[in-house]
C-alpha cells in the first residue's frame, strides 16, 4: 500500500512517501518492509522505540506527532484510530463475508471451529491466535486477502464501547455470542453488563446479517426477549442442547476418552458429528459453527470433515499422553466457566490412575474473586488430589473441602514452579492431570517444572 493512500483512509497527513506491507505495533516484532505503528499506552510510548524499528527494517511509521527519523511517515491524532479506520476502508473495498464471534469463554476455540468447517468449501481467513483487541482486530481485517471469500474474527473486551468499535470496524455479516460469564467482571460490575457489552456487536452487524446465539445461556436467552426479538432487522439464529426451541440443536451426546459425538438438528437437515475432543461446552462450539456452516450453505458432508478434523489452539485444552501420564493443559485463561469445562473433562476421564486437578488464580473478577474461587472449588468432587497455587489458594481448598475432599488431599503452592514440583512428588504414572490457570499465572510452567 502507498503511504499516502493510507493516510487518506487513516484521516492522517503523510510525511514522505513510500510503499509499505504489513504492520507491527511492537518494534521487535517488525519485519522488512513493515509500518511500526507508534501507540501511546499507559505504560510506555511507541514513539521511543522507532530507532528499533527502523534497525528491524520498518520502511515507514505511524505516529500521533512529529518525529526524528529518515522515514516516511503518517501523522494521526489517534495511532490507534487511524489503525482502524484503515482497516475498515480495507475491509469495505473487499467482497469477503466476514463472522465475528465474541463471549465470555470459548471465544477462540468457537473460532477454530467455524474456520474448521468454513475452510472446507471457501478459503477462509481467520485471527491468529487471539488478536482480538483495538488493535489485533484491525491488523487481522488487514491480512485478509483479496481473494478470502471468509473471515472469521475475534472480539474480545474488558469494558463497555469496546466490542461496539471492533464491531463498527468489520462491519460483520454474521455475528456470534458464546455466552456470558464472569470474565472481566472486575471492570463492568454485573453480568448484566456484560451481557450489554457483548451485544454491541449489532452495532456494526450488516443490516442484513445475521445473528447466532447460544440460548442455552440464561442471560443471551432473556438478552434476546427483552433487547432483541422484533427490535433488530436482522435474522437470528438460535442453538442450544436438547432444547427443541432452538433453530440448531444437538441430542444423543456421548463423550467417550478423546472424542465427543452428537446428532445435530437443522432447519435444513440433520447429521451426525463426530469430533476429536472431549466436553460439553465442546458442543456448544460446535453447534455455533454449525449455525455458520448452515448460513454460509456449506454441505453436511463438509462440516462433519471439518469438524472431524478440529484442532484447537495452542494451550487451550490440548490433552495427549507423556511419559506414562495423561495431561490436560490448559493454560491460557482461566473464568468460573471454562474451569467447570475442564474439571467435568477430567472428572469424565476413564483409567485406573488418580484425577489430579492444578489449578492456578482466575484474574479480573474483583470484588467476586474469594467467592468465585471457593464456588470452583466445590467442583472439584470426584477429584483424588489437588493443588492450587497463587492468591486465592485458601478459598480453592475451603470449596474442595467443603465438596467433600480431604485437607490432606489438597495442597497450597505459592506459583506454578512450586506446583510443577510438588506434582513431582506426587504424581504416579497412569495418573490423569489437569492444568488450568489465568494466562498471568504461567500455568505452563507447572508442566515444564514437572516433566523437567
């Protein structure tokens, strides 16, 4: 793109000219040829790093004020906003059906799932990894390419107008909620508000696009009742288990070691789905996916292919077998939520060794954290061993107790180095372990300490 071009789309007046491909906003991260976006956060100030950029190859910047530099560059008010205005006449220029999901939890594995089933009929383009932010959603719209016929998008927030810019930046054709949860409940108080923050991803949605909800979750359910049923234009799409209600639903589950299978419903047929993971709230990421695939005509055929060859994403969820034991790692994030997904994954595990649950500190859930993490504790029955580490051990083990797990069954470690370790000593071959924690909590390293 010329530099002059995307000034125009950015608002911004361009100092210099050149042509440049591709964006960083972290100067490690450039590569030749790339733009260094220049962002003024909280904590540190892009514009001090342009030196490293340019010594990385960048061919132009960014910036929200004049420089010293040999570079081309573009002046915004906003480096932010100029990102995504840029991506949104992007966007715009192209003929590309764009699915956005956001939610509480499982935002990123619901993702995979629909690329799995877009991607066997069209070349689909999807967010790497969790670029889901005010600025990972524009560079995501902006590495679409001209000949993607879909792109599935990730929304995530943590308070209020922020899904709504995303949304006004990708301009969706079809819109996702997963569910509402506790996540970020720290920053908007009530899940109410969450729920209100999630919907702001109508704001953008086309006026003929359509929105998938999962109305198994009791506050999108009323959400719809009291804010959506014969107030938007457009055409929504609802699915859930067992509940004949809905547009799309699944019955007959069965969650067998490593795989799940379900009868899936459809307005335009049914099917049966087979898929290499384990859990229900696996289900409902595939029935969202499913809602997609039907919307976008994909064959049945081509979504149980899709679906049969589900990979989720690094460190959520992955379970495989090493070194005589069978590990579940999930370590990416953490909420009341996605930790009941997990222990239920582990609880439902057939073998003859122990089910052994680590389990790190969920973040951002504010004044609700002491409760949340003794409500997650009391899931934890039918569990043999647990050890928790970080802040709120104290609360994961009243739960546990309190569950019907004995004190001297459960064990405190301050981070996950000392967990790895004490799983050391615990641990016997053939035993089943789970590893969940907040992304700050370095779960991983409880695994990396133990198999070290």
């Amino acid at each position: 793109m010329l530099l002059s071009k995307a000034a125009e789309n950015m608002q911004g007046r361009a100092v210099g000219e050149c042509c440049f491909d591709g964006f960083a906003i972290d100067s490690r991260h450039v590569k030749p040829g790339n733009m260094f976006v220049c962002i003024l956060g909280e904590h540190t100030d892009g514009h001090k790093y342009i030196k490293n950029a340019e010594e990385n190859g960048a061919s132009c910047l960014l910036c929200e004020h004049e420089v010293e530099t040999d570079l081309p560059y573009i002046i915004v008010s906003s480096s932010v906003k100029g990102l995504q205005l840029l991506a949104n006449s992007y966007r715009a220029a192209l003929d590309v059906t764009v699915v956005a999901v956001t939610g509480s939890v499982g935002k990123t594995t619901t993702k995979e799932c629909i690329y799995s089933v877009l991607k066997e009929k069209y070349k689909t383009h999807k967010t790497d990894g969790n670029k889901n932010s005010e600025t990972g959603l524009p560079r995501t719209l902006l590495e679409i390419s001209p000949d993607d016929e879909y792109a599935v998008v990730e929304m995530g927030m943590s308070a209020r107008g922020e899904i709504e810019v995303l949304s006004l930046t990708a301009q969706p054709d079809i819109a996702v909620i997963t569910n509402i949860g506790h996540s970020h409940i720290e920053f908007l108080g009530t899940r109410e508000n969450i729920l209100q923050a999630k919907l702001e991803i109508i704001t953008g949605l086309k006026k003929d696009g359509i929105l998938i909800l999962n109305f198994d979750d009791e506050y999108l359910s009323r959400g719809y009742e009291e804010y959506l049923k014969d107030k938007i234009t457009q055409r929504i799409i609802r699915y859930g288990i067992e509940n004949i209600n809905c547009d799309i639903y699944a019955q007959d589950i069965v969650m067998e070691d490593g795989y799940l299978r379900f009868f899936v419903h459809t307005p335009v047929g049914e099917t049966t789905v087979v898929m290499p993971c384990e859990g229900i709230h696996n289900v409902y990421n595939a029935l969202a996916a499913v809602s997609v695939a039907v919307c976008a005509e994909v064959p049945f055929d081509l979504i149980c292919k899709g679906l049969s060859s589900f990979k989720n994403a690094p460190m959520r969820q992955q379970s495989y077998e090493k070194n005589g034991f069978f590990i579940i790692e999930d370590c990416y994030n953490a909420s009341p939520a996605s930790m009941k997904a997990s222990i239920d994954v582990l609880k439902n595990r057939k073998g003859k060794g122990r089910k052994i649950a680590v389990l790190g500190d969920m973040k951002e859930l504010g004044e609700m954290s002491q409760l949340l993490h003794e409500e997650t504790g009391k899931m934890l029955n039918g569990i043999d061993i647990f050890i928790a580490f970080g802040t709120y051990n104290d609360a994961y083990i009243k739960g546990a107790v309190f569950a019907g797990l004995p004190s001297s069954s459960c064990f405190s470690c301050e981070n996950a180095e000392q967990a790895g370790i004490m799983l050391k000593k615990i641990a016997t071959e053939g035993d089943c372990i789970l590893v969940k924690s907040s992304r700050s909590m370095g779960g991983e390293n409880v695994l990396k300490t133990f198999f070290d």
